[in-house]
C-alpha cells in the first residue's frame, strides 16, 4: 500500500491537463513537502495506474524528460506529450508555455 504522500503525489499528477506538465518538485511541494522531488520520482517509477495517472506529464526542473519507462522510453514519452500539445524548445518541454499552474 502507498503511503500518503505518495497517494496525495497520484492525486495531483491526475488533475494535470492534457497539454501541460508539472515537475518533480512541483508536484513534492503541491503534496506538502518541497525537499522530496526524489519521492514523487518514485512514485512515478511505481505507478500502478499508468492510465489514470499520467506520469508521462511530469518532468524535470528544467523541463528535461526523465525516467520514463514504458513504451521506448524517453522518445515515447516525449512523442505522447507532443501529441497532447506540449511546447517543447528542443529536447525540453517549454515550461514557460506548459507548465501546468494548477493544484
């Protein structure tokens, strides 16, 4: 069983809109703890509900695409992100333009 801060990391990351993304330390300080952008990448790495909650739309600080493992990895991510309509300069997705401000 998830621990609650990993439940509440779940929570967020399924009220992030199509088209946008949030980060790893978004999401730590959204679910209460702002040192824990580790975890909430933990959380992801075990997600059990892939569907539900779309770990393919957090990313890293500076908008890099980590640690995703389905399909071919980052390139998969990168290319379901792009279909969902996130800006991207680059290789990075362009936070200035996706970031999703939501809570």
């Amino acid at each position: 069983m998830a621990s609650a801060f990993t439940e509440k990391i779940y929570e967020l990351t399924r009220k992030i809109p199509k088209g946008k993304v949030a980060t790893y330390g978004q999401l730590a300080a959204l679910a209460g703890n702002a040192k824990a952008a580790r975890a909430v990448g933990m959380a992801m790495r075990t997600n059990p509900d892939i569907p539900a909650t779309p770990c393919h739309r957090v990313v890293a600080s500076d908008g890099s695409l980590t640690g995703y493992s389905a399909g071919y990895g980052i390139p998969s991510k990168k290319k379901m992100l792009i279909a969902e309509g996130v800006a991207f300069k680059g290789e990075k997705a362009d936070l200035s333009l996706s970031q999703w401000k939501g809570k």
